[in-house]
C-alpha cells in the first residue's frame, strides 16, 4: 500500500487535511433496528503511514474504547502525517450486550478474515478487513482481560517481523510477548495481508483502568511517533526498556473451592513460590498452588471461587528477574 494513495472507506474519499466520521452500514437488529459501526477517520496534509487501531472485537473490553476516544480528541490533522483510521468499537452487538461474542455465540477474533456469505461474525470480520485493514499499512488491536481477570498492560506481536518489533518497542508497555498467531484473528488475517500488527492488552473487561488507559494512549502516541505520523518529543523522558518474553503461562487451579492469595500484577515470582491456596468453603481442605515458573506476573483473577482448572495466575517467564522488576517500577513511577 503507498502510502499517496488514496484513502476511500465505505465509498467514502477522504483528502488530506481533513477529519471525517464515516459510518458503515452492518446487519441490523431482529426490532428493525439499523446499526452502523463509526470509523474516525484522521488524514493529515502530508503523505505517511496509514495506521488502523481498533477496540471492542471483544464486545466487553471496554479500556481500548476510551483509549480511541482520547486518541482521536488529541489527534490534530494539521500536524499529523499519513492517516489514522479508528474504531472505538467494532463489536457493536456484544457492547450493547455487555459480551465477548457477537448474536451468533461466535468470537470474532476466531472468524478472520471472514466472508461476505459467511456468518454474522464472519460478514463483520470481511467488513472490517475489506474497508479498513486493507486500506492501512499498519495496526494496532485494543484488548483486555476477560470477566474478572485483569492484566498488566502488555504488547503482544510477531517479533520476527522487524517493523512489528519497532511499533511493539515503541509502545512503551513493560513487557512485550512475543507469541503465536491465533487462527482466525485479526492479527492473522493482518500478518497474511503483509501488515504489521500488534496487540496491547490491559486491564480487565467491563472495566475502566486509569492506567491502562492512560499507557494505551501514550503508547498508540509513541508509535506514531516512531512511524514518522508525529513529530518527536524534545524533552521526552527516556523510553521505557520492556521485558521481552517469549512464553507465558497460566497456573490453574488444582482443584474446585475458593482461592485466597496475596499475588500482586508486576510481581516478580520464583519457580516454586506459592501463588496462593485454593480451600473448600468449610476450609477443611486447603491446598497450596505453587509457581512452576520463575518471572512477572502480568494477570490474575480476582474471582476468588475458582473451578479446577480454572486459570488464576498468568506469569511471563523470564530468569531476568531484577530488570523485570525495575522495568515495572519505572513503569508504574510513570
Ligand atoms: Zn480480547
């Protein structure tokens, strides 16, 4: 994609120097109800990368919403270069429904790239490939956590595609994760189109997190930067050095009761420290959890009845375990 082109949404042209809204039309609702879903879309005067950020494929994480919405109230065209397409919310019939999944119980980020003849999920997912994914040079994808569980903020990508791992650097999160594409989602179907893509994830669903936010918008800022859509910061403090992970992994519970722990996110763990214990509600059983990993945990729940096999702790494995900590630290002084 040059990126002179011209930038045509829904039939919609957008010229340079100006600020639009389009909507595009998406099947309606069983009341006769029409919906559409709004996609802001910035074109600065001057040519540059054309990145697209969404929020909401999940229709109950809610922080990249409100990321979007600061983002494009602190994004001037006069002084922006190439042109930010964004959606706040691509999953429109799960927010109203407050629910990961769209009408059809189907998950949209398993139905890329989608077809025009497929289902609900998959016509939604074509829609959003065909007008604003193929239309861009670069994306970034907003998630959360699930119900109850939250996450440190953290970036996930390809790191084996350089310009992935300039936007995931750039970002400023405190880890990056370096993990496997997910069939079916939108990062796939991105990285099979030749876009580099990649995932901040933070907080937990039906949540606002402050922080999450704030980094959220900082960090689809600072990518920006490093794309050349802005201009840098003069007096910028130094960039946050992530911790780069290639795997993760939750701990579940042993068995069905009633979890207590006293695990903080950004807290550094060893191999064999106790995440916790997990009782039945009588507390004549009580059996300890135990890390079988050493590094930081970047998610938990915060549902404290759990089901065996139910994840509770999700920690990045890293034996660097000292810089984890300081990169935390800086982070949170932030
Ligand atoms: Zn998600």
């Amino acid at each position: 994609m040059n990126s002179t082109e011209k930038v045509v949404i829904a039939g919609t042209p957008v010229e340079p120097g100006t600020a639009t809204t389009i909507t595009i039309p998406i099947p309606q609702l069983y009341t006769h109800t029409p919906l559409e879903m709004p996609v802001h879309v910035i074109r600065g005067k001057k040519p540059g990368p054309r990145l697209f950020v969404c929020a909401a494929i999940h229709g109950d994480e809610l922080n990249g919403v409100e990321i979007i919405r600061r983002l494009i109230h602190k994004t001037n065209n006069s002084r922006l270069r190439g042109t930010l397409i964004a959606i706040p919310i691509v999953n429109i019939y799960g927010v109203i429904q407050h629910s990961r999944y769209l009408p059809d119980r189907r998950d949209l980020n398993r139905s890329f790239p989608g077809s025009e003849k497929g289902s609900l999920a998959s016509r939604l997912a074509n829609l959003l490939i065909k007008e604003c994914v193929e239309n861009s040079t670069h994306a970034i994808d907003l998630h959360t956590g699930a119900i109850h569980r939250s996450n440190i903020p953290q970036v996930r990508g390809d790191l084996k595609n350089p310009e992935t791992v300039k936007m995931a650097e750039a970002f400023g999160a405190p880890v990056i994760i370096d993990s496997k594409v997910r069939d079916g989602s939108l990062r796939a179907a991105a990285d099979d189109l030749g876009i580099p893509i990649i995932i901040y994830e933070a907080g937990e669903a039906l949540r606002f997190e402050e922080r999450s936010i704030r980094a959220g918008v900082a960090g689809i800022k600072n990518v920006m930067r490093t794309l050349g859509m802005l201009s840098r910061v003069k007096s910028g403090k130094e960039p946050i050095k992530p911790l780069v992970v290639s795997s993760s992994s939750w701990s579940r519970a042993p068995i069905s009761g009633i979890f207590h722990t006293k695990i903080k996110l950004g807290e550094i763990i060893n191999s064999n420290d106790s995440l916790g214990s997990i009782a039945d509600p009588f507390g004549e059983t009580e059996i300890e959890i135990q890390s079988k990993h050493t590094g930081m945990v970047i998610g938990r729940t915060y549902l404290p009845l759990v089901n065996e096999g139910d994840a509770v702790v999700h920690i990045a494995q890293t034996d660097a375990v000292e810089t984890a900590a300081d990169t935390f630290a800086d982070f949170i002084e932030r």
